[in-house]
C-alpha cells in the first residue's frame, strides 16, 4: 500500500467531525463552525503522510430533498479535493445520541450522490462509546438501523477513543490498509460521468453567482450616483415567511434585542424602536406551512396578511414586505406555489416592494449567497426575479449591525425606485387552483389539521425526553392535549406522511442545534428562547381550544 492516507470525512451535525480530524493532525478544527465548502487539512500521523478532508454537514433529521443543492454539490465535491481520489471514506456517528431510522435513511440518501460504490470504501466510525456504560454501548450497537448501516458497509466499523487518540489512530490506520486491500489497492475512482456532472453544475452556478453579484452591485452603484436614494426618517416594514423561518429573529436583529411591542393580535405583532437615528417600525404577520396550502393552516393562521396589515393602525402604507427564507434549507416549487398563493391577496404590484431575506446566514458562511440561489435552481431564482433581484442575508446570531444598516439602505433604495406600498382592502385573491401536489390530499383542512397536531404532539414528547436528557424541564409549556376523536388513516398514503414529518421536523432541528451547539452561557436566555419555539410549537398544534374548526 502507498505510505499515503487519503481520506473524506462524513458525518451530520454533532458528529464529531472536527473532533477525529483534530485526533490525526493535532490540528485546530473548529468543531461547532459551520462551512459550506470542504476544507482539506494534511499532515502526518502514525509516520504516514494523511490528508483528510473535512466535508460540510447535513441535518440528521433532514432528508436529502430537505438539503440544499449547494451543500449536495460541495459535498459530492470533497473527493476532487484530494486527488486521484480519497482512499477511503469515514462516516463519524457519535454513540452518546440516539439513531433512529431517520438517521439512517439519511445517511443512505445522501451516500447515494456518491454512487453504490461508496459503500466498500467506507468505515463506520464510532464516537463517545466511552461517554455510555460498557452494557449501554452494546444495546445502542445492536441498534437495528445502525446495524444496516454497517452491514452496508461490508462491516467495517471502528470504535474510536478520543483518551487514547495516539493507540485510536494506529488502530483506525491497520483498518484503513484493510480496506484498500479489499479493493485491490484502489482507491476511490472520480472519473465518473455522476461525479463530474455535479463538479461541472458547480463551477458553471460558481460563474453565474458572480455575474448575478456583479450585476446587483452595478445597479446600486448608479442609483449613488444619481444620487436618487433619500433615507426616510421613519420605516414600515412587514415580515413574512413560514414558521421557523427566522422573522421574529429578524425582528430582534433589526432592534437589536431593544425592542417595543404596540400591537399584539392572532392576526400579527406590531413593534417598534430607534435604529440609525430612525424611527422602525416593524409588523411580524402569522407564518404559514413551508409544504401545505393555505387552507390546510391553523385557524388563527389563515387570517391573511392584507388583514393584518389593514388592522394595524401603524402599517397601511408600509415602506417594504421582508419575505423570510431560511437559507439552509431547500427551496423547490411546492414552496414557490405557496409563497406565489399568499401574495396573491395583496395584488401583483406587492413584489415591486418585496426583499428576499435570507436567515441562518451563519450556516453558509463561506459561499455567496448568489452561490446559493443559482445552484438551488428555478424555483428560487423565480422568487429572486419576481422581488426585481432585491434580497439580503442575516444572520441573527451576529450582533453585526452592518447587516442591517445594508437592509435599511436596500429598503432605501427600493422606496426610491417605487412608491409606497398602498394597501387596497377591497382586492381579494384570484381562486388558486389545486396543484399536483395537493391532489394527494384527499382530506379536508379539519382532517388534516388533526393529523399534523398528532404528529406534532408525537415530536414533543420526543423533544421533551431529549431536553429531559440535556438536563433541562420543559415539560410545564407543553400540555397534554389529550387524544383526537376519529383521527383519519392515511397509513397507505406514504406520500402524506412523509410531508406532514418534514413539515415538523424542522422545530427538532433548530431546538436541538440550539440546545447542543449554540448555548449562551446564560442559561436563563436559552431556556427563555426554547421556551418560546415550544409555545409557538404548541400554537401551530392546534390546541384542544380551537375545536378543528376552519374558516
């Protein structure tokens, strides 16, 4: 075998990714950033030469259609990073976290970019066994999904001790050149027609983002130039968006966290504050379903964003609607269907004073955003064309008050190019026709609404054991509603169910990510935020008050 060690390391958040390369190279590998782009990191360890690449994460409860199309080509990508290619592939899964059939099927699908022949070049590595007692370890070993994971594997697995890195990494070593024996020597082949298809889509939205990048800037620098963008000393900004999309965050952001509320009502949140000397003034309108039409909404949420805006004394004539899409997430066309439903109610003229913002900017930190919207596909660059290419990213986790001085300047800008946005309460939407997708719903908004609240309660009851784990309550704001009479059966209707699960799968992912990663040392604000997504959560169950009842 060559001296040389070529591998790619796999894994989903919290896999102790950066934690084993650290355990080779004695390197300084970040284990809680978030990248987008692989990173390769060489040296020596055990007198070999080791190059290991560090490939960005996909959520574990994130099916590979959920995953954006740039994190899949940059993942795909990893193997040209060390050429002729790697010679084996480390999937890292901590022990100490439980694995579900979800995780599985994660990890399956997106293994499928790389083609079936992954799988004989891959070992299973183990984490944090030592964290489990010795009879522990083994029950959460002969978990039957993981199990299939490492029979797919031909079962190769290895247990690794980060007390002993030294005795870990001369193990893990014998076991890659048992590896490369069982495939003759060869490493992992990247001349293939799947492989370089995904290479060249990513160099091709490479060009493209810096076009569309220039272009954008291009546009701002003439409108300096005629000196044509005035700042108004008061702004009126609407927020939309999808639940857990980041608006209430945004609003905090825009405020940062010094924020007053003058309205509260079911049909929106009104608040308002000091920012750059100017006087904001922000309305947060209910979210909607990321994969269910309107009419399938909560009934305290299918209030329409034109009723909370006319109701509110303070927003009829607002300066701009800040459209909220998390960016670490897919964007396809059920999703422009629905956005494209709801802004139907406000007229046509609404996307003239509409920005795309872009929230979780942190998870992407190494891309453009432009980047993002040419590999994500038509779908997004539909939305981006309909707002006339105006859009921003935030990450609300920042205290930068840059970002938002740019929003403000971009909200400028757009006012200097429009007028007001004038609400006319007398429009009502155009009839939206049934979508394929919805021809598979062959239930009522009350039907399905039941399904979604049992869904949703089955999450928290799962989320509260989880949080029990962390050593945190918060079993006082999550009710037991009790049982749903006549829930309908959809068990032949795999096509429902798995929407309904993605649609709820996103409060585990960013409570959990929260929870596990991203703690203020001030556990009192932690409890305070999850706190709140769990009352929201308990919100969009449709509680026992609401009777299932819809408008």
């Amino acid at each position: 075998m060559e001296e040389e060690v070529r591998a790619v390391v796999l894994g989903w958040q919290k896999s102790d990714k950066a934690s084993v390369i650290n355990s080779f190279l004695c390197g300084e590998v970040a284990s809680d950033k978030h990248f987008v782009k692989s990173v390769r990191k060489d040296g020596e360890a055990d007198g070999r030469k080791i190059t290991l690449i560090n490939t960005p994460c996909w959520w574990e409860n994130f099916g590979l259609q959920d995953s954006p199309e740039v994190v899949k080509q940059e993942l795909v990508c990893s193997v040209f990073k060390c050429p002729p290619g790697p010679h084996v592939f480390l999937l890292v899964i901590n022990l100490s976290l439980p694995f579900t059939e979800e995780n599985r099927l994660s990890i399956e699908k997106h293994f499928s970019l790389f083609g079936e022949r992954i799988w004989r070049h891959t070992i299973v590595l183990f984490t944090r066994a030592d964290s489990l007692k010795d009879k522990h370890s083994d029950q959460r070993m002969k978990n039957p999904d993981l199990q299939k994971i490492i029979q797919r594997c031909g079962d190769k697995f290895h247990i690794f001790d980060f007390k002993n890195k030294s005795a870990a990494v001369h193990e893990l070593l014998i076991k890659i050149n048992d590896v490369v024996a069982e495939n003759n020597g060869k490493h992992f082949e990247t001349h293939d027609d799947m492989l370089l298809e995904m290479k060249r889509k990513r160099n091709e939205n490479e060009e493209r983002a810096e076009a569309r990048q220039k272009m954008l800037q291009d546009k701002r620098d003439r409108l300096k130039e005629m000196e044509a963008v005035t700042p108004h000393s008061k702004l009126r900004i609407v927020l939309l968006g999808w639940i857990m999309s980041g608006k209430s965050a945004t609003a905090n952001t825009i405020f940062n966290n010094e924020i007053s509320q003058i309205e509260t009502a079911q049909k929106g949140t009104t608040y308002t504050g000091d920012v750059n000397g100017r006087k904001i003034t922000v309305l947060d309108t209910p979210s909607w379903w990321k994969f269910f039409a309107s009419k399938f909404n909560p009934k305290f949420s299918q209030a329409t964003t034109l009723e909370s805006m006319s109701q509110s004394q303070h927003m009829q004539f607002p300066h701009a609607m800040i459209l909220v899409i998390p960016i670490d997430t897919s964007f396809k066309n059920e999703q422009r269907r629905i956005i494209a439903e709801r802004m139907a109610i406000l007229g046509e003229d609404v996307w003239r004073h509409t920005i795309v913002l872009f929230t979780w900017g942190d998870r992407f930190p190494d891309i453009s955003i432009e980047q993002h919207i040419e590999s994500e596909g038509e779908a997004l660059q539909w939305l981006i064309q309909k707002c006339r290419n105006r859009y921003h990213v935030f990450d609300n986790t920042d205290k930068n008050r840059a970002q938002v001085t740019e929003l403000l300047q971009k909200i400028d800008e757009m006012v200097a190019e429009n007028s007001l946005f004038s609400l006319k309460t007398q429009c009502t939407a155009e009839e939206v026709c049934d979508t394929p997708d919805d021809e598979e719903i062959s239930l009522n908004a009350d039907q399905l609404l039941k399904l979604i609240y049992l869904e949703m309660k089955n999450w928290r009851e799962e989320m509260k054991m989880k949080l029990e784990e962390l050593g945190m309550d918060f079993s006082g704001c999550m009710s037991d509603d009790g049982s749903i009479e006549h829930p309908p059966d959809v068990s032949d209707n795999y096509k429902l169910k798995e929407k309904i699960r993605r649609e709820i799968r996103r409060w585990d992912v960013i409570i959990l990510d929260v929870m596990l990663n991203d703690l203020n040392p001030e556990a009192s604000y932690d409890e305070m935020m999850v706190t709140s997504w769990l009352q929201k959560c308990e919100e969009y169950s449709i509680s026992k008050t609401s009777g299932f009842e819809t408008e």
